[in-house]
C-alpha cells in the first residue's frame, strides 16, 4: 500500500508540460468557484439573520432596506458565476 501512494505521489509531482494547459484554467475556475461558494455563504448567513428579525416581529420595511445595502454582494456573485 506504502508503495502504491509513493507512485501516485511521484505522478502528482511530474507534470507533463501539456498537462499545464489543462491544469492552468482548471485552478482558475476552483479559485472562482471559491470565491462564488464563499460570498453565497456569507449572504446566506446575512439573509438567515434578516429571516430572524422578521420572526421576532421588525418591521419588514427596515429588512427590506438591510437586505438592499447587501446587493453589491449579490452582483459580485452573478458576475463570478457567469466568468465560471
């Protein structure tokens, strides 16, 4: 077993020089993914919040205009999704 991951390993470290041209596009569409991934997280964490105020009774005009500051975000992410 040892060896059969010493092999893979030594795959991993000798890229092919062809291989870079698929590897190059294929990091940078994961580090966008991440980034869409990591932004929805943080707005589903704001809209949960929002979601308590409305339950305990605020007004919904006032988590109408807190959601509105977070839009920025929401643009952010539609332009990470369609560069993906």
């Amino acid at each position: 077993m040892k060896r059969a991951m010493t092999d893979a390993a030594t795959r991993r470290r000798a890229i092919d020089p062809l291989d870079t041209d698929l590897l190059e596009p294929l990091e940078e569409r994961d580090k966008r993914l991440y980034a869409i991934v990591s932004k929805a997280i943080r707005y589903r964490g704001i809209l949960s919040e929002e979601v308590k105020r409305l339950r305990i009774g605020d007004d919904p005009e006032v988590v109408r205009a807190l959601l509105a500051r977070w839009d920025v975000l929401i643009r952010e992410i539609q332009r990470l999704a369609v560069e993906l």
